[in-house]
C-alpha cells in the first residue's frame, strides 16, 4: 500500500472506523456475550473452568454421615425408652409413699 497516496490512506481509515461501528453494534444487539467471536471463548472458558463431577467422594461422606444420624438416632431413642422408665419409677414412688402415710 502506499502511505502517500492521502485518498488510498482515508479511505482505508474510514473503512475500518466504519468496520469496527459495525462490530461494536454488533456487540450492542447481541448483548456482547451472544457474539460469535466471544461465545466460542466464553465456551472453551466453560469447559476448562468447570467443576468436577466426580462426586464419589461427596457420596462417601453421605453414607458416613447417615450412619452416624442412624447411631445417634438409636442412641437417643435408649435414653427416651430410659427416660420413660426412670417417670415411671418416680411416679410409683411418689404413689407409695402416699399411701405409707396415709397407713401412719
């Protein structure tokens, strides 16, 4: 190209600020994200970036923390069925030593 030829250079420079007016609306309607040149990077972003899906180990943890629930749901259930019993010996008690006094 030749850099002295002023008309060659004008057009040039008015073609490519018209180009990039043309990329930039391009953007403004596809909302930026949407756009072919930044949708395919915004994908390869998505696939390196993404999270594993191995959640076997998430699983794991699940079936531990369920047997432990399990356990601790048992244990509680011990004490209540002991709770119950420990009312029930007070209130007979309490009905005994009634009726000594009133034997007195």
């Amino acid at each position: 190209m030749d850099t002295h030829d002023t008309w060659l250079m004008s057009g040039t420079y008015l073609f490519y600020t018209l180009k990039a007016h043309e990329v930039m609306q391009d953007f403004m309607r596809l909302n930026i994200k949407d756009h072919s040149s930044i949708s395919s990077e915004m994908t390869k972003f998505i696939c390196y970036n993404q999270a594993s899906t191995d959640f076997s180990e998430i699983f794991d943890k699940l079936t531990i923390l369920e047997t432990s629930h399990r356990s601790d749901q048992a244990g509680a259930n011990r004490l209540m069925t002991r709770m119950t019993k420990v009312e029930r010996f007070v209130a007979e008690t309490k009905e005994w030593m009634k009726q000594a006094e009133k034997k007195k």
